[in-house]
C-alpha cells in the first residue's frame, strides 16, 4: 500500500515517463512503436507518486491463514496469465510483445 499526494506528468517529462510506464509493462516495446504524437500526449494523463521512507507498507503472508472460528477464513491465489493478442493491423506481432505471451510468469509467492 502506498500513500502520498499524485502529480501529473506534464511537459517534456510525459513522453520519456510514459516510455519508461510502457517498458515497465512490456520490456522493449516503446522502442517499436512510433514516436508519441501531440495528440497523443494531449490525450493521456499520467500520474507519479513518489515512494518515499514511511509512505509505503509491504506485508506477505506466511503460511496457512488462521482463525477461523467465524466462519471460512482461506488465501485465493491470483494468477496472470495472458492470452493470445488481438489486434487490428496486418503486421506481425511485435518481438516485445510476444516475448511477453510466451514467457511463462514466475509464481507468485
């Protein structure tokens, strides 16, 4: 959980902070697609929010969950798993993209 006060993204900074938001979803792919057009940024709003010491909270669980004396008490895993692409243009698929369809995702922990 992260707490704090988001910012917008503006100016100079959006295109290369969105590429770096593209990349960090889909290693290599801003690289493959066409540059941001003006339109483009006009129409997308990107927000920061600084992680900074006492603004975050990270917890894991370890082991079974317990209690239960209430009622059902238990853990639902979460799995991403991504399906085939659908697209509208004729090209190939991008190298980035099916490196991602194909890469099995690590289990969580």
């Amino acid at each position: 959980m992260l707490r704090g006060r988001c910012t917008r993204v503006r100016g100079e900074d959006l295109a290369p902070t969105l590429d770096i938001f593209t990349d960090t979803i889909i290693v290599g792919r801003s690289a493959e697609c066409p540059p941001h057009s003006a339109k483009e940024l006009a129409q997308t709003v990107l927000l920061e929010l600084p992680i900074i010491e006492g603004s975050w909270l990270c917890k894991q669980r370890s082991g079974p969950p317990s209690g239960g004396e209430q009622g059902w008490v238990g853990v639902i895993p979460i799995h991403q798993v991504y399906g085939a692409p659908v697209h509208q243009s004729g090209g190939q698929i991008p190298p980035s993209v099916q490196r991602m369809i194909t890469t099995p995702t690590p289990p969580g922990p």
